[in-house]
C-alpha cells in the first residue's frame, strides 16, 4: 500500500532533478553563445540595417548634422535612380561578364593544372609550390606588378610587342576601352582585369580540384585503362562525373566572389576603360560623390543578387553533404 505513493513521489522527484539540469544546460548553451551573437549584431546586422535606412533617405555627406542628427527625407528616388540609371545599368552587366569570365577561365585552368599535376614526377613538389604563388602573394603586390610589365612606355609587355609582333605603337592595356585584333572588337582593359583574377585565384580552384581527385577510387581508373580507354576518354568518363559536385560547388562560390570583386579592378585601372563594376560604382558615389543614400542603394541591389546566389549555393552544399 506504501509502495505506490513512495514510487510516484520518487519519479516526480527524479522528473524535477531532469527539468532543472535542463533548464541549467539551456542557460549555459546560452551564456556560451552570447558573445558570438552580440558580436554578429554589432558587426553584421547594425551596419546592414543602417545602410538599409540611408538607402531609403536623401542624404549626402554634406547634410550630414553632428553625430547624425540633420534633417532626413524618407524616399525611395534613390532606387529609382539605380534601377533607371543607364551607367549603372552598363556597370552590372560589366559585373556579369567579369563574373562569368573569371570564373569560367579560373575553374578551366586549376582544373588543367590539377590534371597535369596528377602523376608523379621530379620536382612535382617545387612545382605545386609554385602554382600556389598567385594565391598567396599580396593583391597590391601582384597589382603592382602587372602594372610594371604591362605599362605603355617600359613595360615588358610592349617591348616584347613592338619587337617581335610587330606593334605598331604601344598599347595601353590598363586604360584601352576597346581595339581590334582581326577585325574584332576586343575590351583590352576588361580583359586584362579579367586575366589577373584568373591568374590569382586559379590556384584556388586547383587545391579544391586535387582535394577531390585525391578521394577517386583508383579501381575505377585502373579498370577503364584495362578496357583500353585513352586519356580523354579517361578524363571525361571516369574522372570529371567523380568531379562533378565540386565544381558545381565552386562555380557558385567564384561567381559570388567575382561579382563583388573590388581590389584587383580599382587597384590595376581604377575602374577606367569599361572596367567600371558595381563595386567600384559604390566606391565613387560613396568616396567621390559624396552620396550616401544612392551608393546604400546600390549596394542593396548587389546584395539582391548575391543573396539570391547564396541560396543556390546553400541548396548545393546541403544536397553535397546529404548521406
């Protein structure tokens, strides 16, 4: 009779002591993860949510009071002026080509050199080293240098030209809108920013390109080579399909980082001959014009097309890591 109430008493106690530890473990995890929030709402969601409220005033820095505190004008003219703006609309489509440029020609050469890399070979080491150098070396430096080479009255570039293909005067490469070669219009300078990235960040695309290759079964391999494959066949039928996710994968990262590339292009030409992307848009309505609401503005419409690409990107990494 004593038995039942005893046991009952018993479980409510052991069911408090569970409740408590519960409630004890939440305000830890909490407590642990505090700095991190506040620490993301000071340095990520403040400054978004400013540049959201200037983005829908008219306000320069000229009008800016003490701390702030001038008049400010509620509108929406300063998307009205991004979205019908010829200049802007010129500059994103710039955008898009540099985009898809760098990340076609980065992708296609980390993956050749990441091939050609596979097999053994003396100084395969010294040579891996050396196709990191691009990646690690500094972007002023590495400006400064093409700068060198390509300048129109020392630069090796030219002399090479003017010697041996014979140019007939020196080109310009960093400031050139456009020429022709063969009849064709060619953007000289576009092309010579879109040739850096490729040069700079191609490594990248090599270390994830072998990363991957590294985890091929080498059965597969050995089985199409008993078959009687050749190296092409090899390449597209055994190992690119074992490729397929990482590129995919990578092809969306590069793009969001070439669409919102900045420092190459300002520091090789400063956004002259047709070179003028969104992000050096937002530098010069920021810096130079002094317009605070447009240049929100335009960095709320990057951020559209950046958000709409992560999620693409989010999708592809969930389905990547799905058993």
């Amino acid at each position: 009779m004593t038995t039942a109430p005893h046991g009952a008493l018993a479980r409510g106690r052991s069911r408090a002591r569970g409740s408590s530890l519960a409630r004890a473990e939440d305000r830890t995890g909490k407590a642990m993860v505090s700095p991190t929030v506040l620490v993301v709402i000071g340095v990520v969601i403040l400054p978004f949510l400013i540049s959201v409220v200037y983005a829908f005033q008219e306000f320069r820095l000229i009008d800016i009071g003490p701390l702030g505190t001038g008049e400010t004008t509620w509108t929406l003219d300063n998307f009205r002026q991004v979205l019908a703006n010829e200049r802007y609309r010129d500059s994103l489509v710039t955008t898009i080509v540099f985009a898809t440029a760098t990340t076609v020609g980065s992708i296609t050469v980390g993956t050749a050199v990441a091939m050609s890399l596979r097999r053994q070979f003396p100084g395969r080491g010294l040579v891996r080293a050396l196709v990191l150098v691009p990646y690690v070396l500094p972007v002023v430096a590495a400006a400064m240098i093409w700068e060198q080479m390509l300048n129109p009255q020392y630069g090796v570039a030219n002399a090479v030209g003017q010697q041996y293909l014979d140019w007939a005067r020196p080109i310009s490469f960093l400031t050139t809108e456009s020429m022709e070669v063969w009849g064709l219009p060619v953007p000289v300078a576009l092309s010579v920013v879109v040739l850096f990235d490729v040069w700079k960040t191609a490594p990248l695309a090599y270390l994830f390109v072998t990363a991957r290759m590294q985890a091929v079964p080498k059965e597969l391999e050995e089985a199409a080579l008993i078959d009687g494959v050749t190296p092409s066949q090899n390449f597209r039928h055994v190992i690119l399909p074992q490729l397929y996710g990482v590129l995919a994968i990578l092809t969306v990262l590069r793009f969001i980082w070439s669409f919102q590339s900045f420092n190459e292009i300002y520091l090789l030409t400063g956004g002259a001959g047709g070179t003028e992307v969104l992000a050096v848009e937002v530098y010069n309505e920021l810096n130079q014009q002094g317009d605070i609401g447009t240049a929100s503005a335009l960095g709320l419409v990057m951020m559209a097309f950046l958000g709409v690409l992560t999620l693409v990107y989010l999708r592809m990494s969930r389905k990547e890591l799905a058993p």
